[in-house]
C-alpha cells in the first residue's frame, strides 16, 4: 500500500511515493523526464512512470496529498493585489486570466490519471509540507523547523515546534509579501539571473563581491518588533509577472539591471559592481536569517534545528547561521524546495493514516538510506554502437580511479538518480582535485558554465576533518552538499580548483561503501584524496536521468567515458 505526495503547478514539479512502512519508495522530478528545467507543469510523466512501475490504483493507493492548499494559495496573492488596485491591475489580471493554469486545477489534473472515488484526496498546508520532508530523514525531538521560501499558501517564513512524533504545533508565521525568499530572487532579476533557477549563480557571484551595497538594500527589508518586514515600494513581483524590482530599487542602486543576454565574466566590464550587490543582498540574506533563527530558538529553547524551503539551498548562508551559539544540530533534507515538498506531502498521508499509533508517526529513515529511491533504467543496447566496453563492474572503479590519476574526466550515470538538486556520484562528472585547469576545463569547455560558479570537491570521512574545518552541527549536511566548509590553509594551495573566492568549499563527505567513496579508496595509493564533483548536465539542461540521457549528454560535452552500474564506457 502506498502514499502519494505531488509538487506542482509554481516550480520544480515533482512525484514521491512512500509506502505503509513510511519508506520512500520513489521519486521523481517532471524535469527529469521532460527536459525542460524547473518543469513547473503538472507532473504527468513522472506520475505515469510511477503507476506504470508500480501498478498504482485505487486498490493500492491510501491517499493522495497536494503539497499545498490551491484556494488558499491562489487567494493570498489575489487579495494583496485587489487591495492595491491602483498599482496592481497587471497581476490581477493575470491572475484571474491563468486561474485555471494555477493549483486550483489539481484535482481535475490527477483524476485524469487515478480513480478518486476511493481515494482519499488530501491537502497539506505549504509550509508544513516542507517541514515533514525534512522530519521524514531527521525524527530527534523535540526539534524546531524554520521553513524559509518565496511564499506558500499564504505564508512566506514558518517556525513549527515540534515536542513529539505527534505534536507538531504552528507556532510563528511571516504573511505574503513579506518574503526574504522573493527579496532575494528579486535581487537575482535585477541581476539578470532566471528567478527560481539562477538564484544559485546569484549565490556563487557574491563571493566576488564586496557589500558596498548593503546599507541600502537593508533599508528594504527588515525583522523589527518580531515580524519580518519588506518594503515593497522596491519590489514589482507585488504588482508585475514580467519583473521582480522596481524602479524604486533601480534608483536606489544606482546602476541599471543586468540584460540576460550581456556577458557576465570575471573581468568584465560592470562585473565587479553586480558582484558587490550579490554580495550585499547575500549579507542582507543572513543576517535577516540569523534573526529568524535567534527568534525561534527564543520562542521555543530548542537547540536542534530543521530547516527548509527555497532560502535553505543557500549553502553559505546554512554555514553561517550554523555558527549561531544556541544551535547544536542543523539539519536540512536533501531536497529542501519545492519538489522536496511532494514527499512531505506523501509523509502528511502517512501520518494521517497512523495518527491513531504514535509509534509509527516517524519513521527513523536516514539521509543516507533516502538519497537515491527508485528504480533505475538500464537500457544500454545502444551504447555498442558508440562507446566499447572496457571494464565490467567489478573492475570498474579501480579503471575510473587510474583514469583520475591519469587526469581524465569521467561521466557518472549510476544507478538511480540523486533526490535532490546536488550531483552526489550518480549524476556526475569527476575528475582530479588537485588539478586546477582540469576543473577550468570541466567548468567552462565542458559544462559551458560561468567560472564564478564553484566545484565541488568530494572526499572520505575519515579524511575530511584533515582538509577542512567542520562544523559539528552540520555533519548530516556535508553528507549531501547543504552547506560549505573552510579548507584547511596547509591544503588550500593544493585544491584551489575546488575553493570559491571566499576561500570556502561546498564539500561533500561520503563514506567508503558509496560510489564516490569506493573510488576514493581506489586512489589512495596515487596519493589523491579529493574528487571535484558537478552535475552531470549542460548548464542549461536539467540533470541526465537515464541512459538515454546520458549518452546524449556526454556527445553534446565532448566527454570521453561514461560509468555506469553495468561498467564504464569510452567512446569509440
């Protein structure tokens, strides 16, 4: 027997699939199967993939659960819009005209594809949504979640305190448009990023920077008298679709946004100065985040945190709030958006069908045990015709080891694919960490990325503590990339490919029964203790899903060998 969660409909749509013992079973992500990034659509490949896998029905479904409430989400940003009228008619407009676009279809969507007469049709609130994905892999109560996104339902801040495994209590909420989530995805418009995709590039371009800025973008938002404050005379996305600033901001930065389409490169001209504004609205960011932190840990006394929403994938931003003296343990899920909400949404099922037995309320699952669910494809009969097999599985990741030594880059299509947004060995390119114009190389000719943009490095855990320091309260974090690390100055000459401008790195620690891990046994006699690891993936595209995929992928990047479960692969 199953539960079903979905994500859909804003950004980032997505399927999970947990069964009667509280497992995750399955997950999906409509961008794997589309190819269209951030695929925001109601999620119809990855929902037919999962009957057709599992042959789901009305006889073994226990319920459907929406990952937010559509009348209540649609209504929030209605109403804020026909209060102010006289400056929203575009947004208004546009809202009632692509009502049927929004949330509010859900059910007419799903019931295309499953009988709803005997299943129950579920709908949890947003935020909670975000809050149980992220207690679905961490259950030490009592514990608080602090949920932090561009907004949902109605709210865009939460903090639930959770005292047991039946007691999660809505304690704290900052109400749309007060939103840090939209400030900064505003701040990643201006710059000429994608909002809801490019507030990571944002991210990566602060460390260049300098916050000259900062005294002005913090005249904007605010946490005053315990709530969270924006002044929205500086952001449109209160009253436009097609841009998030307004004019108010522009005057008050100074300079004029940055065109998508012109360059932005180290050295460029005007790079600096957009630098210095990531920089500023990073720091506005944090310091915004510690007051949330500061506020909930006051409210509550607890010292174990959860966090989650779009604002937790900000890895220099979870460091640093991590620092926080009250915290002893922060604990991210490894899909903290949106699509990582699907499985809050199948979990609220769960929790719903066993509210009656307290000991089934959480299930003690793991990071570890949840990182790759599914099943994979391994349809590789093509492959003969342009690759020729070099090594069978049991000797391949000793070849992809003295491939490594030898400086080549290798594409990892391993297995099933990585739950959240970070490439952690399965959906990888990797090659030698101690190579810096390797990593330039994988970086600009190959993934056709900006060079602000940092790689990341891998290494084992029992090395880790000797390259980097660690935050105690962040080691479930460096499991699956959540959060960054300062690399040790004694090796820092020796990894400069994989350290950012501000001298951090987005290390992930991995143990030596993964795959990344059982390579990195294999070079320990070269003496190369790190890989560089990133997504294996144009930068543009969405993450390879399966062999297909992948051998397009590695066509269109020039990439020589492919990994795989079945062994690895060099072009013919």
């Amino acid at each position: 027997m199953f539960f079903l969660g979905i994500s859909a409909y804003y950004h980032d749509s997505s399927v999970a699939l947990i069964d009667s013992s509280g497992k995750l079973v399955d997950f999906k992500k409509e961008e794997w199967l589309s190819r269209v990034k951030g695929d925001k659509s109601f999620p119809r490949q990855s929902l037919q993939e999962l009957i057709n896998t599992y042959n789901l029905s009305e006889n073994n479904i226990l319920s459907v659960t929406f990952y937010e409430k559509p009348v209540r989400a649609w209504v929030t940003v209605l109403k804020h819009s026909v209060k102010n009228n006289s400056l929203s008619n575009e947004l208004t407009r546009n809202y009632f005209k692509n009502a049927w676009r929004s949330s509010m279809r859900f059910q007419l969507d799903i019931s295309k594809y499953l009988s709803l007469k005997k299943i129950p049709l579920l709908y949890s609130d947003h935020h909670l949504s975000h809050t149980l994905c992220t207690l679905f892999y961490y259950n030490d109560f009592p514990c608080v979640s602090v949920v932090v996104d561009g907004y949902g339902d109605k709210y865009c801040t939460s903090i639930h305190h959770i005292k047991s495994k039946n007691e999660i209590i809505n304690i704290w909420n900052s109400e749309y448009p007060n939103s840090l989530g939209l400030f900064y995805s505003a701040i990643t418009d201006f710059l000429g990023f994608a909002v809801n995709e490019g507030e990571y590039k944002m991210m990566g371009l602060a460390a260049f920077g300098k916050p000259s800025f900062y005294e002005n973008l913090k005249k904007t938002i605010k946490f005053q008298d315990d709530q969270l404050i924006v002044d929205t005379k500086y952001y449109d996305y209160v009253r436009r679709v097609d841009r998030s600033y307004s004019d108010t901001l522009v005057e008050l930065l100074g300079i004029a946004p940055r065109q998508p389409d012109i360059p932005l490169e180290i050295g460029e001209k005007d790079f600096q100065i957009y630098a210095d504004i990531a920089c500023s609205a990073q720091k506005v960011l944090e310091e915004l985040l510690f007051l949330i932190f500061k506020y909930a840990h006051k409210i509550t006394k607890e010292s174990k945190f959860l966090f989650s929403g779009g604002v937790a994938m900000n890895s220099s931003a979870v460091s640093k709030t991590s620092n926080l003296k009250f915290i002893k343990e922060l604990n991210i899920p490894p899909s903290p958006g949106d699509s990582g909400a699907a499985i809050g949404a199948a979990y609220y099922g769960f929790l719903q069908e066993n509210k009656k037995n307290s000991n089934n309320l959480v299930a003690n699952n793991g990071i570890m045990n949840n990182l790759f669910p599914g099943q994979s494809k391994s349809n590789e009969d093509f492959f003969e015709l342009v690759f020729d097999k070099i090594a069978d599985p049991q000797e391949s990741l000793v070849k992809v080891s003295e491939l490594i030594s030898e400086n080549k880059i290798i594409a990892t299509c391993y297995g099933n694919i990585e739950t959240g947004p970070r490439a952690l060995g399965h959906r990888s390119i990797i090659c030698n960490a101690h190579n810096t114009q390797l990593i330039k190389k994988l970086s600009t000719e190959i993934k056709k990325r900006n060079l602000f943009r940092p790689t990341a490095p891998v290494i084992l855990r029992e090395h880790a503590e000797n390259y980097f320091h660690l935050e105690k309260s962040l080691m479930n974090c460096y499991l699956h990339m959540a959060s960054i690390a300062t690399p040790k100055k004694e090796f820092s000459t020796n990894i400069k490919g994989v350290i950012h401008a501000d001298n951090s790195s987005r290390v992930q620690i991995c143990d030596e029964n993964q795959l990344l891990g059982k390579i990195l046994m294999n070079l320990k006699k070269y003496n190369i203790y790190l890989i560089a690891n990133t997504s294996f993936n144009i930068s543009s595209d969405p993450m390879v899903y399966d062999k297909e995929d992948a051998f397009l992928a590695t066509e269109r990047m020039n990439i020589k060998y492919l990994l795989t479960e079945t062994g690895l692969f060099v072009k013919k």
